[in-house]
C-alpha cells in the first residue's frame, strides 16, 4: 500500500519536522508539493491547517504532476476538513489527507478530489513537502 510522508521543510535539501506548535510563528499560507500530485498553493479564507480550524481555503495550482488523471477534471481544494483530528483538504471529495492511514479514506492524494486513484503511479520513493509563509494578499 502507497505511503506518502509529508514534513514541513524549510530548505528542499534538509530532511526533518518542526514542531507542530510552531507553525503558526512562520505564517498561514502553504505550499504542497508532492511527486504523486499537483502543486498547491493555499492561505485560509476562514480555515487554517496551521490552526486546525475547518473551514475554507483558497488554492492555487502551482505545477501539474499528474499529466492525464484518468481523464477525470482537475480541481484545487477550497475547504479544509478536520474528520477525527486529522486535517483534509477537500474539493468535489477529499483532494489530500494529511496522514499515513490506509484503513480508511484512501487514497489520500487526488488531483481530481474524487477520493480515488488518480495520483501519479510508478513513483519509487512517494513523498511531498510542506512549506509555510506569511500570506501576502
């Protein structure tokens, strides 16, 4: 089963975490990148992920990774969802979960929010990065 780790970087060339409790010092707006999905930039528009706050988020795409989703429309998220403390970024369906689970909600990373398989496949080594900056409007 697919496992996607994701850490929040500051430089692409250092490897680790910094802690949960400090993001919100850096700033609110994000940038998802990952080599199983399409790139995103998002800032709250009343949801946060820095503040695990429900609610919407306006996105952009960045980069397309993902060349042909299976012929399906893609989309950017616009809402950010916390289902048992576990933030989502949704659109039609669940675009992208911030966990390793495979129980449930799977797959997590949908250019297409359909909570399906649409992401890049054949990837040796899936993963993506976290970003944090202050959002300049």
């Amino acid at each position: 089963m697919l496992t996607v780790i994701f850490f929040l970087f500051f430089q692409e060339d250092i490897t680790g975490c910094f802690d949960f409790a400090q993001w919100e010092k850096i700033g609110q707006e994000f940038l998802l990148k990952s080599n199983i999905n399409d790139w995103i930039t998002c800032y709250p528009d009343g949801g946060s992920l820095v503040n695990l706050t429900q609610g919407p988020i306006v996105c952009n795409r960045t980069k397309i990774v993902v060349p042909d989703p299976l012929g399906c429309t893609r989309v950017v998220p616009y809402q950010l969802v916390i289902e048992d403390g576990r933030p989502a970024l949704f659109a039609t369906d669940f675009w992208f979960y911030f966990d390793t689970l495979s129980v449930s909600n799977w797959p997590c990373s949908d250019p297409c929010g359909l909570q399906q398989e649409n992401h890049e496949t054949g990837v040796s080594n899936p993963m993506g990065q976290l970003f944090l900056r202050q959002h300049s409007p």
